[in-house]
C-alpha cells in the first residue's frame, strides 16, 4: 500500500552516537509536563479579527473524538499521457519527484496541465484528508486550519458546508490559500507532486487559543479523544509544539503523530522527538523510521530506536509501521489502549495487493483514518490494520483523497468483535 523499508529485526553492528541522545529525549520527554487546561467556550459568539485573520460563523459541535490542526490545501490532479509530461520542464521541474513551488510557478504550471486535461478540484492536506474520511466514515471529527481570502478559500469553504464537515477555519488577509497540483503520468503511473502551502504557514498558538474560546473541542480527560499531528506541520513551530503537549495531551486525550516524509524528521529532528516522546501512536513508513533511527545515531537499525522511544515513555504506545505493499507492522505494548504497558510486541500484518490503482496521493492519509476508526469504535488492533488497508485500497482507486460514494465500512467491521 505504502512503500517503506523493511524493519531490522536483528542488531545491527554498534554504531558511536554522535550526540547524547538519552539526553535529548529525556529532555523533551520530561521537559514538557503534561497538564490538563480549564477552557472557556462560546460557539455563539462572533470571532473578532486578529492579526490579519477572521473566522467562519458556522456553530460546530461541543466535543469531538478526533480533532486535528495542519495545512489545508486545495488539490488539483491532471492525469496526462507521457507526450504531454515535457511541460515539466518549463518549470524546471523533474518528473516522479515532490516539492515546494512559489505561488506564481504553481499557478503557471497548472494553468498548462489543465489546457490538456481537466484538472479534477478537491480539498488536500495531510490531516484534513484524515478528518474528511473519518467523517465519511462516521466519526465526530474537527480540524482547524488557514486559509486565504481568495476564490480557492471559497470554494474549500463551499466543499465543507455542503459536506457537513466541522471545521474552523481562520482567514490570512495577505496570504493565499495553499493549492497542490498532482500529475499523473497515465502511461507510467508515475506521480509529480508540488504544492505551496500559503496562508497555512501563519497557524499559531494564538489562533488555537482563540478557537478555544470560540469551540469547546477538548473533551474530559476521562473520555477518549485522538488529538492528530501531521508531520508537515511541524517545521518552525516549536511554541505550537509546546502548546499542544503542555494543554491538550492529558489522561484518554491521546496525541497521534503521522511522521509523514523523511524530510520532515531528518529537518526537524527535535521538534519531531518532542511530539513522539508525548505520542500515544506514531504512524510513519519504512523510510522516516529509518530516518528517525539515523538521526537517533542508530543507522538504518529502527528496532534499536523504536525500544529507544519507549523506554523513555511510561505508558502504553502504539507504532504502525506501512513496511511496504503487502505489510503493515505493529509495535505496541499493548493490545487495546484502556490496556496497562506491558511487553513490547512486534506483529506483521499482510495486507492484499490492490489491482487498478489510479492515484496513491492519498494512500497514507486514508490508512490511517481507516486504523483510527476502527480504533475509536474499540476494535482489536489486528483488526485496525485491516479496516485501514480496506479503507486505503478503496481511495487509491479514485482520484484524490475520497471514498467511493457506495463504500460501506460495514461491510469490513460487520465480522469482527469489539473490544469491551
């Protein structure tokens, strides 16, 4: 489903660490005291503008199971023939690679790809594609994000009213809305990837605050509540990071880190320590395990890293690893999240190949709906896997991060039993 790197299942040879890394973890593992925040609510009253941003008027729900803060984007995907890829090069673009693009270039190159095909238009981003399907899916979900005052800003808040989907959106008056374009190459199945993420760049710890005053998301602690960190944001917003520990991550209020590119965690290798020494689930592939393990001082031996996070977390952990197409592996010390730490357990589940792939943009995003959802409704953690593979294997069938509308989850979850 996701392609990564096998696990090192046996040591490998010792390698010097460069750097105190028990320190560094301890340091962020315990530098950060987990606490739990009284908050203020009022879904009535009108956001006022601060700082350049203003807010939606629609009155959300007092509590959510799943809420979640990152990029929103909106996505343009153009599926071309191979004679059609050479306009990558005007832009001095390199075909089947991901990157960043100033806002003019991106703008120029879509404009080009959508005169030869018509450009299919969806809401994108790491997080909102997981709050999107867990929603599809049935769960009360939340996601804060920024967008631009500009007509893709309108059109994603247009998606989300008729959709039903709870958002709280803030609006950057100088910056615009983040796009993605992906192009397909339809002969190689080959995928270009660009995106700039615009207004998305300016979330803050006060825009949090201030939807805490306006959105009453944090549920009691007793009471089970995924708080979903993707990756991407992660870069330059150490505060956010502190914030997010320090007031959200407390009893069942359980923090979900997607790792989500080698990039960010070989960039970002403290931030990024920081989220996964408070996380109760770390998702990530082969490779950015791999990555995290190097800059651990561990080389490509993850096992040795992977028991290095847990010894400095004294609670119950849960890691998926998408190993490659056919696997998905489980490390955990625990069989279901109301279950005491035990033993670490490493578990590889394999999944079913999927013929008829159009568009894997999406691929990890929707595992990782499909494992939380099954995980909210108190499933075992075997059977998370599956529901995530069934759930990805459907969105990696259409274009863009979506369900097919006949999609039944049902249909998965109807033979299996329910933890109680």
């Amino acid at each position: 489903m996701i392609t990564g790197l096998r696990i090192v299942n046996t040591a490998s040879k010792q390698i010097r660490v460069q750097r105190n890394i028990a320190g560094c973890i301890k340091k962020w593992c315990w530098g950060l005291q987990i606490r739990c925040r009284s908050l203020s609510s009022d879904a009535n009253k009108k956001s006022e503008s601060q700082g350049g941003t203003a807010a939606t008027n629609k009155q959300l729900p007092k509590q959510y199971k799943f809420m979640s803060v990152g990029h929103i984007l909106l996505d343009h995907t153009a599926r071309l023939p191979n004679s059609e890829i050479g306009i990558l090069k005007k832009f001095n673009v390199i075909e089947n690679t991901k990157g960043i693009l100033d806002v003019k270039s991106l703008r120029e190159l879509k404009k080009e790809a959508c005169k030869r095909v018509k450009c299919v238009e969806s809401p994108g981003g790491s997080a909102l594609n997981t709050v999107r399907l867990l929603k599809q899916l049935g769960n009360n979900s939340l996601f804060i994000g920024l967008v631009g005052d500009d007509e893709a800003g309108r059109k994603l808040r247009k998606y989300f009213k008729e959709h039903d989907i709870d958002v709280r959106l803030f609006t950057h008056k100088e910056l615009p809305t983040g796009e993605c374009l992906s192009i397909i190459n339809k002969d190689t199945h080959t995928e270009t990837l660009y995106a700039n993420i615009g207004a998305s760049e300016s979330i803050s710890v006060e825009l949090m605050q201030q939807a805490e005053k306006e959105v009453q998301f944090l549920r009691p602690t007793e009471r089970k509540q995924l708080i979903y960190v993707e990756g991407f944001i992660i870069p330059g917003r150490k505060k956010l990071c502190e914030y997010m520990i320090k007031n959200y991550v407390s009893g069942r209020r359980w923090l979900a880190l997607n790792l989500s590119a080698e990039f960010i965690v070989r960039e970002n290798f403290e931030d990024v320590m920081a989220y996964a020494c408070a996380a109760y689930f770390i998702f990530g592939n082969g490779n950015e395990f791999c990555a995290l393990a190097h800059r651990m001082g561990f080389g490509n031996d993850t096992e040795k890293a992977i028991r290095k996070i847990f010894k400095y977390h004294c609670g119950p952990r849960i890691m998926i690893i998408t190993n490659d197409k056919n696997s998905v592996i489980l490390v955990s010390n625990v069989e279901y999240g109301s279950d005491k730490p035990g033993k670490i357990f490493y578990r590889e589940c394999k999944v079913d190949k999927i013929p008829n792939v159009v568009d894997t943009t999406g691929a990890g995003d929707s595992f990782v709906a499909g494992f939380l959802h099954a995980f909210l409704n108190n499933y075992k953690l075997k059977d998370c896997v599956v529901v995530g593979s069934a759930v990805a294997s459907k969105v990696i069938t259409t274009i863009g991060c979506n369900l097919p509308k006949d999609f039944n989850i049902n249909e998965v979850t109807d033979k299996m039993t329910k933890m109680k």
